[in-house]
C-alpha cells in the first residue's frame, strides 16, 4: 500500500517500514501516514519506535486522540505522557520512578488508560509492562507535551536508566543515548551513540549501527567548535565509514567519505593512531573502487608510518595493506613477501578483533585467502591449496561472517584457476547465503566467480550471461572489472565468438592500463591472442600471445606463464613449428614440481606428448 501511494516518490526503506510499523495494519492509518509523509517531504528515516514529526499524526486522528486523552483525567493523560517519552513499551517499575506520583494514583491512571483501550497490560503491578495499543497513541500523548517538561521527563528516564537499569541499558545502549539526547546532555549523547554503535558492531548489526554512528554525527553538530568535538567526530567517522564497508562492500562511497572527513581532523590533531586508520580506510576504499595506484601510494604511506616497528598491530595492518595492493597491482612476488610477514605476526588471541578497527576483516584470513591465490599465481598449486583450506578453518573458527565471506570467496578464485568448478560453486553457494543472513556486502563481484565456473564446467553461454550481468552491476563496474572481463573473453573464446572474445579482452587491457589493476595482465594478452586466432589474424596472435609470456616473466607469475606457453605453443605446433614449440613449453612445464593433477598442468603435458 505504501509504495502504491508513494509511486515514483522514492520513500526509502526505512521510512516505508516504519510507516508499516507505526500503522499497525490498519489501512486508514497506512493511507494517511504515507499522505502525511509525502506532502512533508521528509524523507529521512527516522528511529523506530519514537516519537517523531517525521511522521507526523494526521489532524483529524490527532484530535480524536487528545480528546480521547482528556476524557480520562489529569493524572491519567500525564501518565500516558511520561509513558509516550519512555517508548512504545514500558514498565511500571520505570514509569512509577519517572511520573513520581502516589503508587495509588498511578494505578488508577494506568487502569483507566488500559480500560478505555489505549494501553495493553501484561502482568499484574509492580510488576507489569504495558504497551501503547498503537504508535499513533504514543505519538499523540508525546505531542501535547511542552519542550520543557519533555526535556525533564528525557533527563529523569535517562538518570533512572543509569541508575537502576544498568543491565538493560548494557543490552541497549540506544536507549540512553536517545534520551540524552532529547534532555540536552549532547556530549554524553554523543558518546552513547558511539558505544550504542559499537555494541551493534559486536553483535554483527552493522545497518543498525550505521544508524547508530549517523544519529551520534547529528548530535555532536550542536557541541562548540573545538578539539574536544573533533575528537569525537574522529571516531564515530571512523566506526561509521568501517560499518558502512561491511554492510555495503568496499566499493562504498559513503564510507570513502566517512574517511577522508576522519584523516582531515585527524592531521589536524596529530594522533598518529587515528591518521594511520583514516589513511587505511582510504587505502581501503580505493581499493574496493579499483584505483590501484591510489592503493600503492596509501599503502606506502602505512608502511612509512609503521617503519620503526613500535606498533606490531599496526606493522600488520600496513603489511595487510602492502599484500593485497601487490596482488592487485601484478606483483604476486611482493603480494607473497607482506602476506608472509602477516601470518607471521598474526596472533589469534590478539589480533581476533581487528575487525572492528580495520577494513571489516580479518587480517590473518586476508593473508592466507590472498597469500593462496598468490601462491597458485608463482607456480605452486599445491601449496596453495593447502594454505586455502587452513585459511578457511581459521575463518570458520573465527565465526566473523564477514571474514569468512572474504575467504570463500577468494579461494573461490582458487578453485577455479585450479580447475575444480564444483567446489568453488559450493563455496560461492555458502559466501552468498551469509551474505543474504547477515546483510552484508562483497568485496568484489560474487558473478565473476560464478561465470568463471560455469564456463570451465561447460555451460558457456549461462556463464557468459552471467557475467554480462555481473559486469554491467555496481561492483562490477568498479574493483577487479579486468579479472570479470578476461572470464568473458574465455567464455566468448569457447563458443567460438571470437569478435566478442577480443573486445572483452582489450576492454581489460585499457582497464588495467587506467586503474593499474595487472592481476591478469598476462591472461588478458593470452585471451587476446587466441580471439586473433579465431579471427584468423595470426601475426597479431602470436604477438599477443608473446606479450603475455613477456608480462607473466616480468611477473614471476609461473601458472600465467605456463598458459601463454601451452597457447602459443599450440599455435607454433599448428603452423608446423613443432620443435619450437616443444622448446619453448618444456622448460617452462618441468619448472614445476608440483600440480600435475591440475587442469593446466595436464593440458600442458598433453599438448607436449602430442608434439614429441
């Protein structure tokens, strides 16, 4: 009903949710809530379960309200006051501590509130609760009340809370916030909205705690200028732009923001500790926007930071940084060294929670998700795949969801350069199911992974549709984009689509030269050359084919090497050049010492047999 009435109006999720809680299934309500929404032009949400002019009480039911209100008595519509500033619940324990009333008289009035069909009541006092009968109810009662007895009744439930309701308020730290910050108490609210969003944090409730962090940015705007509020702004920026990173993916503009905001006070202040997280969240959004040179400045500056070695949580942090740069920049080598480095000096006990400070993640799963695509990329499968499956058991005992979705889905990546489709399906499966559970966000383009399987399993035009879809998404637009296109151009390749192969093919490679993304420089020239082929363009291919060998030489990356060899050395063996192509692929085969069950490799030694 109400995206009926609002049509292109574009109310946003939270505002029609919480027009459908505070309507109650009542159509009348539904209607004129939505009206009154849209003729306001307030389109902010607002926080549940409060009074808010947001959602303002049509007039014609706010007068049946009070009405109804002021034929129950003096006392009766006061209680029903400090009962509307509490929440749409409340117990008689707070509200007998917050209306300060004879226990007789707030019996009564709550009797005749109940009676006349305003508040639910369970329980018998003083141990009862009672609930609005609807949030209209609540809203009407808020309404007749003068701000300075509304500010009173917010400071009395917020000292009652401190004082009596400790254990609720450890379990909802919102609550007190809220109420600090209607009675005026602005930097404590402030404060409380940091602690509120950080409690969400820890219970994997980032939507809720990017609410948190947001409403805490509103609050401080009413503090005096000053070093004090800077601090403050410091780290809600912070928590907010990191929260913002995991329920959203990398690619979130909002958090780059949140970030730049944070590293320009924090330079301002001088606290090295906050300027090395600002710079990393920065690090980190342009990563997840694709901006690799970017990444290799800012990881620079991390590791210039880190450089007397006195912080060893921050050394692994900047190293966390360094490795993942060096594995998008094409530079598997230095990617190896910092990933090393990393699950060297990671420590589980000690390094569990950096989660919640840096990048979203976990920094050991990241070493070893990273370190094993890396590891596969320098010509060792085996080791790969063993450091895959001990990242994986650290990921799942770590039970942080959005860790363990990083994990599934680089070794994902794994699986499939490995040659084994179905479990890198099976992977995929589990990392997009936990990302639907916990509301989470990718670090890059779950389809790329999913057309790369499907087409090694042989259903090419599903996977080519797949990742034209995936491509043309946000995330596909942005971080790793060549790596999606060079699958395209392997799908496009099998069905014989050669015209199309090349175009995906050069597409990648003019990414990669704008954003300096070389992870599959080589493959990107491989893919090219074998479209040439199917083009008949066979000067062209061989050249293209010849880069890739130079590219994945300068690289170190032996499994790139080992394919541009198997693909140029079949083009040589097509055109008769058999005792060439047999020089030029088994050196490069008998470089390994392990794999020989993997697809590439056993694609290489049949294509060998065949010249000998």
């Amino acid at each position: 009903m109400v995206e009926r009435l609002a049509g292109n109006d574009g109310l946003t999720r939270e505002t029609v949710d919480e027009i459908v809680e505070r309507a109650d299934g009542v159509p009348l309500f539904v209607e004129e809530l939505t009206k009154a929404v849209l003729e306001s032009g307030d389109r902010a949400p607002v926080l549940a379960g409060s009074p808010s002019s947001a959602l303002a009480i049509p007039a014609t039911l706010h007068a049946s309200l009070i009405a109804r209100l002021d034929r129950l008595g003096p006392i009766a519509k006061e209680v029903a006051q400090v009962g509307s500033v509490i929440g749409r619940e409340f117990g008689y324990d707070l509200v007998e501590r917050v209306a300060q009333r004879p226990a007789a008289e707030l019996r009564s009035a709550l009797d005749r509130l109940t009676e006349a069909g305003l508040l639910f009541c369970r329980g018998v006092p003083p141990f009862s609760a009672y609930l609005f009968k609807h949030a209209l109810v609540q809203d009407a009662a808020y309404s007749t009340l003068l701000r300075a007895r509304r500010l009173d009744l917010h400071a009395r439930v917020a000292a009652s809370f401190e004082r009596d309701f400790a254990n609720l308020i450890e379990r909802q730290p919102e609550l007190l916030a809220h109420h600090l910050t209607v009675a005026g108490d602005t930097e404590r609210a402030v404060d409380q909205w940091l602690n509120a969003g950080q409690h969400a944090v820890q219970r994997l409730a980032y939507l809720e705690a990017i609410r948190h962090f947001e409403r805490g940015l509103v609050t401080l705007a009413a503090l005096p200028e000053g070093p004090a509020r800077d601090r403050r702004e410091i780290e809600l920026q912070l928590a907010r732009g990191l929260s913002l990173f995991t329920a959203g993916g990398f690619a979130s503009v909002e958090a780059a923001q949140a970030y730049k905001r944070a590293r320009e006070l924090a330079d301002q202040q001088g606290d090295s500790r906050q300027q090395f997280m600002a710079i990393y969240g920065l690090w980190q959004a342009a990563n997840g926007a694709g901006r690799i040179r970017d990444c290799s400045s800012l990881s620079g500056q991390l590791l210039q930071l880190t450089a007397d070695k006195v912080d060893d949580e921050l050394r692994l942090q900047a190293h966390h940084s360094a490795w993942a740069t060096g594995m998008f920049a094409g530079e598997p080598v230095t990617a190896r060294e910092h990933s090393e480095v990393g699950r060297r000096l990671y420590d589980f006990e000690r390094h569990r929670y950096h989660h919640r400070h840096y990048g979203g993640h976990d920094p050991g799963v990241c070493a070893g998700s990273i370190g094993a695509v890396v590891h596969w990329l320098l010509g060792y499968p085996e080791k790969a795949s063993a450091i895959g499956r001990e990242t994986v058991a650290l990921a799942e005992r770590l039970a942080h969801p959005f860790s363990l979705g990083v994990c599934l889905l680089w070794t994902g990546m794994l699986r499939v350069d490995r040659g084994e489709p179905e479990i890198a399906l099976q992977q995929l499966d589990a990392a997009e199911t936990l990302a639907s559970e916990q509301r989470l966000g990718f670090v890059w383009e779950p389809g790329f992974l999913r057309g790369a399987a499907l087409c090694m399993q042989g259903a090419f035009g599903e996977a080519a549709a797949c990742l034209r879809d995936a491509l043309g998404g946000r995330l596909g637009a942005l971080t790793y984009r060549p790596y999606g296109l060079a699958c395209l151009a392997e799908a496009m390749v099998r069905q014989k689509q050669y015209t199309s192969a090349f175009a995906a093919a050069r597409e990648g490679l003019e990414v990669q030269e704008r954003t300096g993304y070389g992870h599959c420089h080589a493959e990107l020239h491989r893919l090219e050359g074998i479209s040439l082929i199917g083009l008949n363009r066979l000067e062209e291919a061989e050249n293209a084919l010849e880069e890739a060998l130079r590219v994945a030489r300068r690289q170190r990356a032996k499994s790139y090497e080992l394919r541009a060899a198997t693909s140029l050395a079949r083009l040589w063996g097509e055109q008769g050049r058999r005792m060439e192509a047999g020089e030029l692929l088994a050196p490069v085969y008998r470089w390994f010492t392990e794999g020989f069950n993997t697809t590439d490799l056993k694609e290489a030694k049949r294509l060998l047999d065949e010249l000998a």
